[in-house]
C-alpha cells in the first residue's frame, strides 16, 4: 500500500533505496525471456485472479531453488513496454537564489563589517525574495546570533546595497516597497512616474481598484491612467519565485501514466520508469544452493544461510510488490479512464462525469483507500496536457432538469462566465448565479462564491480593469 501511494519519482527512489539495501535483488535482466507484459491487456480481459504472482507469504527457498522450471518472469518484474523509449531528463546544478545575491555582493566595495551585514540580510530574503522582519529585530539577531553589534542606520543603509541587486525589487520588506523598487528601476517615462506617485501616496486606492478616485486625484485621461497601471501589473510581485536557480527545488512533474487516441480508440500506458527490470540474484542463490549440498553445517553457516534466506524472501516479497503496485495503478487508472471516456476522446471539460473514489473501487475490486492513494499526487498525459488524475474526481449537483452533473462541469461554466465579461463592469456572485441558472444549474450565490474561490478567481472588484 506505502508503495502504491508513490508517484513515479518518489518510487524510484524507494527502488534505489531497496537495492541498496538488499544485495540479493539486483537490476536488469538476467537473460532473454517473454516479459508478462499485464499493461497491454484490454480493461475488459482483465482478470486479478487469472494474473500470475508471487505471494509473499507463499516463498519456500527450498522449493524455489529446487525448481529448474521456475519461468523467470516469477523472480523478475519489467515496467517497460515494447514501445517505450528511455527519456533522460537534463538535471542543471543552477547557483542558488541566495548564492547568486551573495555573489552579486562581490561586486560592491565593502568593509569587513558592512559585507557581514550584507551578508546577514541576504540569509534573511525568504524564497519569494522579501525581507520580512523589522530592522530592530535584526540588529538584535545579529548580535545575540552572530555577535556582530551594529545599529539601525548602518544596517538600513546595507538594505540599500540589497536593493540593488537583482532581480529588481528583491529584499522589500512589504509589497508595496517591492513594487516601489521596481519602478524606479525602471527608464523613467511620463507614465511609469505617474505609477510611482501612484503606488508611494495612493496605493490603498490602487490596491482596492478605485480608479475613479485615482482620476480625480491626478487629473489625468482614462488613456493616462489605464497605462500608469498597465506598467504596475507588469511588475513582479514574487521577485524570488521568478529565479530560475531558487533553492526551493521545482518539482518536475512526471506523468504516471499516459492516454492516447488511436484510430479512434482510448490507449493507456503505464510510465515505463515505475520501476527497472529486477530480478533475485543467482549468486545468493547458489550460496544457498552451497548450503543445502553441504553435510556438514556450523553455527557460522547456519548464521550466514539465515541472512542469505532473509534476503532473498525480501527480494522475492519486494518484486511481487512491484508487479501488485504495477497491476493496482494499471487497472485503477483504466477504470477512470473507460468512466471518463467522453472526457477523454475529445477534451471538452464539461463532459466529465460525476465520479467519487467509490464508483471506481465497485469497477475494479478494490478498497476505497487504495483507489484514493492511486488518485493521490499522480498525473496522467493526455492529449490535452498532463492533468493531476484526483481532479477528476467530484460529486454530482442536478442541473434544472433533474439530471446529476458534475461540479467540475459547472465549475467550467463558471470559470467561462467570468472569462466573457465585461471586464470594466465584472460580475458579482449574485448576478453569476441568476446567469448559471438561466443555463440550467440553479446553484445559491455562496455555492458560486465557493466555486470561485476554488478556482483562484477573485471578487468582481478586483477583476475590475481599466
């Protein structure tokens, strides 16, 4: 179960660790031979039953190793299909956001003391590139920390060498500093200066998109301030997120698993990286064998035969659970994906039919929890991008003729609503919800408001442009 629950990446490093630890399972194939190749089957010729496994519980080294006729896909397991091509993915070793800043320093003359506190204020950025404490504070951190004793000035003045560096706008201490260094980083036009008055004396009105105020206040055309503003939203908010070499690793996303359209018809493959082709090693096995040839057995072989036994039940247990976890994701993913078919074979979004963790476990077998640690941090590649698959998932609402639809269908509706209007008069809930209802999903104004705010939509106000 704990290694169902783990998307490609993280399984293969739970392989590594496993071969690290357990010399007698080894990689690669030990010779040619017919792989059992379950991902390739039809959904509907599936049987659990008729799939040929090794249960843990049932390993007798003394029969497996007095079996010649063992067939050797029973000690080895092979996630990969006849058409799956190896794919490197190039890894940089980019410099650290903090260690590019750091370097950067270099390039400033500065004393011993004032390259400590340069220093010091760099290690206080956080990773969206702010500096989030008070100049005090870090007067007081430096000395109880550092036992570097200086005052605000001197550290005030420093935060000004960090301001110069870049990305323009990194070491703010709020958003509206941010943006402030931003602009004046900036060539100065007539407008950018507008936006600079804008955000240092009326940014409260900004922020809350009160542009008639603004106009009032500055005495300038619809034209004048619309620009203003355009240069404001072109800055970044995140100048540390934006950094290319970020210490916070990106995590890339590996698709689990990947569905195709072939001659009309819906293809699932499995990620041929879940897992190498492992087998039991031979030389453990023929110590063993050794072993059971020999009359005369010592304390010191008994010992040694208990740990070769041990390993090699892990191995056998371990590869087993590779080909359940390979068989589990398999079926699992393709029961969502015959349930989803309308989905799949065409994109459309408000096509997904309702579905709930229990509609899939009915399908295949299987308990709700594990349909749940299959849907859980996995992703799917399909035609229309690589999707994360527990976001197929979602309950049924009846639209207005008594039909069951999906909320991710009328979520669609919604986010397409908001798409189409009028940006310079957007709409509020309650008048969203009169629209969703003249198109059949009668839904109450806070179900809309809930709706929104999962879709990272904000209120009308602040999707209000100029």
């Amino acid at each position: 179960m704990k290694l169902i629950q783990l998307p490609t990446q993280a399984f293969e490093q739970r392989l590594l660790e496993e071969m690290n630890e357990n010399p007698a399972l080894e990689a690669g194939k030990e010779e040619e031979y017919e792989a059992d190749e379950f991902a390739n089957e039809e959904y509907d010729d599936y049987d659990d039953a008729e799939s040929d496994r090794i249960e843990a519980d049932d390993i007798n080294i003394d029969e497996y190793l007095s079996d010649d006729d063992t067939p050797d896909y029973k000690t080895q397991a092979n996630n990969y299909s006849d058409d799956d091509q190896e794919r490197e993915t190039p890894f940089a070793s980019p410099v650290s956001f903090h260690q590019d800043l750091i370097n950067q320093l270099n390039t400033f003359i500065l004393n011993d003391e004032e390259r400590e506190i340069a220093e010091f204020l760099v290690g206080s950025i956080d990773d969206m590139g702010y500096i989030r404490r008070s100049i005090p504070d870090i007067v007081d951190d430096m000395a109880f920390t550092q036992g570097i004793y200086t005052d605000e000035a001197t550290v005030e003045k420093m935060l000004h060498v960090i301001h110069e560096l870049e990305p323009s706008g990194v070491g703010a201490r709020d958003l509206q500093e941010c943006l402030l260094l931003q602009l004046k980083h900036r060539t100065p036009t007539e407008y950018v200066e507008l936006a600079i008055d804008i955000i240092e004396n009326q940014f409260d009105a900004f922020t809350k998109k009160h542009y008639d105020k603004l106009l009032q206040k500055y005495n300038v055309s619809n034209e004048q301030l619309k620009k203003a503003v355009h240069e404001i939203e072109r800055l970044n908010p995140k100048p540390g997120g934006a950094f290319t070499g970020n210490n916070k690793v990106t995590e890339n996303v590996v698709p689990d698993f990947a569905i195709r359209i072939v001659d009309g018809e819906l293809e699932l493959t499995l990620n041929g990286r879940n897992a190498p082709s492992l087998h039991v090693s031979k030389d453990y096995q023929e110590m063993m064998q050794t072993y059971k040839d020999s009359r005369d057995k010592s304390t010191a072989q008994k010992d040694a035969v208990q740990f070769i036994k041990q390993k090699l039940d892990s191995a056998k247990w371990f590869i087993d659970a590779i080909r359940q976890r390979q068989e589990t994701l398999y079926v699992t993913m393709n029961a969502i994906m015959h349930y989803q078919e309308e989905y799949f074979l065409d994109g459309d979004e408000t096509k997904l039919k309702p579905m709930i963790l229990k509609d899939i476990a009915d399908m295949v077998g299987l308990d709700i929890s594990t349909i749940s640690r299959v849907a859980n941090s996995k992703y799917v590649e399909t035609p229309y991008g690589t999707k994360l698959i527990k976001e197929f998932f979602s309950e049924a609402m009846k639209n207005d003729q008594g039909e069951d639809v999906s909320t991710l269908e009328i979520k669609k509706i919604l986010q397409n609503t908001i798409e189409e209007e009028d940006k310079k008069k957007p709409l509020p809930d309650d008048q969203l919800a009169e629209i969703l209802k003249e198109k059949g999903y009668p839904i109450a104004r806070r179900t809309i408001a809930k709706y929104r705010e999962q879709l990272d939509i904000p209120v009308a106000r602040m999707r209000k442009k100029m």
